[in-house]
C-alpha cells in the first residue's frame, strides 16, 4: 500500500464507515463498472448512491489517504456541503454535475494545498452514466496523471450515438468519420475547428493531411467504398509515428448499436479519429479503441 496504516483520528461529525465498493487490480483500481482503470496513487470515491450514503461510507483508500495527508476534515466539509445544498441532486435521484462540481470547486485549493488534486468524474455508455470522484496523490503522481473524464475538464467535443453521447476532455480533439453521404470527401475538405487547432499548434497540418487523404483513399471497403475498420486500423498504424514525434497520438475509435424494429432490426456504426495531445493528456486512452474492441463487438 502506498500509505502506512494509522489509529485514525477521525472527525467525530462524520460517520467513516468504510464501504468496499471499488475494486482493485493490478494495475490500479476499476471504477465505472470495469471499464476504466485509474492508477496507484488516486483514491476513488464512486456516487453509485444518495447523499446518505456519500455522507455515512467512506471507501478504505480514500479514509488512509485523507488521514495520511491531514484532510479529513476538509474532506468532511465538503461532503457536508454536497449534501446541504438541495440542488446537487434531482427529485429523481440523479447527480447535478455542475452544481457538485461547483462545490468541489470551493475546496480545491485546501486540498491542493496540502498535495491532493480532486475531480468529479463522469462516464456515459449504453449501461448509464457512472459518476466518482478522484482524489489524486500529487506528492506520488505529480503532472504525470490527468483524469480523463473530469467534467470540469471537458472540451465541448462530443459523439453522438443512437443510445449516448461520448464526451472527450480538452487536450483530445476529435473527427467523426461519417456513414452516410459523401463521407471521404468531407473528410478530406473540412477539419472540425479543435482538430484545426491541434494540428496548427504541433506543425502537424502537412502529416494531417496526408493522413486523411490515405484513409479516404484506403480506409474504405472495395465495393461500396465505405469505411472499413480493419483498414483504417492499418492507416492509422502506418501514419503513428510522425504524429508522435512531435507528441500527439493518433487512434481510431467505434462503436457500434444494435436498433429493434420489434421484430427485426438494424446496427449503427460510428467511427472516429482522436489525436491526443501527449502534455495535456498524458495518461489518456480512447473509450472505444478499435484495437482493443472488435468490430464483432457490441459495445456498450
């Protein structure tokens, strides 16, 4: 464990049950159901409860890490606070991100100021929406963390899908690759406004382009000329490095979803580029790699 162990002193207004409801791993501990991993070094709280259970249970690694860097009752204000205010939580049970953010927002700099960075986390997929809280061990992880699904870090940048809406943080900057229409061409004549950015700001615009002008060449299937998974995989891979020299990766995503007729049916492919900029998000992995999930796969 990172931390010594300690008869902790605790703040008597606030009932530190300990809950075992994250899971840990080898390589950190699970949060959202398994499908995201944070390191060693960040303690999670998940807000798959009410009030009264933010209020009463605290998980075991977030009680040492709180107790280790003196910040238990900074930590029990700003729960107090949360559960106070009416409006960080709807008539129907959901968590309101901007009014819970806004309180975190009040004690960031207490926790800052004795080596802990906190961030109120969201996750959308086909299953919901999963929410928690990160409380990041400067001191062990310094700038090498960003949390990728921070929603105060959030750059507006979104995938629209049948059943969700996927949301990409500031320092990813994203283009759709589209189903319909004249696709390839678009792609080879507009570039969304962040890629655009990105692109000017790393000299990369001579390597975008031949990018895009390779995958609508060769990212698509012979006969009806749309895009093809495997394929783009394989341009993706042949144009990698150049975009890493000077410190942005490159991935191609997709997701797909199975829509009912009743009785039949149909699935919906969408398919995406992100460029990752390697010093706003050193840590980040795309959501729906295509490397690690097949086309075969309905994800959720």
């Amino acid at each position: 464990p990172p931390y010594p162990n300690h008869n902790l002193n605790l703040n008597p207004n606030h009932n530190h049950k300990q809950q075992q409801d994250t899971i840990m791993s080898e390589e950190g501990t699970e949060v959202a159901g398994g499908k995201h991993v944070v390191p060693e070094g960040v303690a999670v709280e998940e807000l798959n409860g009410g009030k009264k259970k933010l209020s009463k249970k605290c998980p075991p690694a977030l009680l040492t890490l709180l107790d280790h860097k003196d910040l238990l009752e900074i930590y029990d204000a700003m729960v107090e606070a949360v559960v106070a205010e009416s409006n960080t939580r709807g008539t129907f049970g959901k968590w309101h991100d901007k009014e819970f953010d806004s309180i975190v927002d009040i004690y960031r700099e207490d926790f800052a100021m004795k080596g802990v960075r906190v961030a109120l986390c969201k996750r959308k997929s086909a299953d919901g929406t999963r929410r928690w809280l990160e409380f990041i061990d400067i001191d062990m992880l310094g700038d090498t963390y960003v949390p990728q699904y921070d929603v105060a870090n959030y750059s507006g940048q979104a995938i629209r899908t049948v059943f969700t809406k996927l949301e990409f943080p500031k320092g990813v900057a994203v283009e759709e690759l589209k189903q319909y229409g004249n696709a390839r061409t678009r792609l080879k004549e507009k570039i969304p406004a962040h890629v655009q950015d990105m692109m000017t700001k790393k000299d990369l615009m001579t390597e975008y382009q031949a990018l895009v002008d390779h995958c609508a060449e060769a990212g698509v299937g012979k006969k009806f000329k749309s895009w093809n998974i495997t394929k783009l995989k394989e341009v993706i891979s042949a144009h990698a490095d150049v975009f890493e020299k000077k410190g942005v990766s490159i991935f191609v995503s997709h997701k797909q979803e199975y829509v009912s007729h009743g009785q039949s049916g149909h699935t919906e492919y969408f398919r995406w580029i992100e460029f990752v900029d390697r010093e706003a998000q050193p840590n980040y992995h795309p959501q729906r790699d295509a490397e690690t999930k097949g086309e075969d796969c309905v994800i959720s």
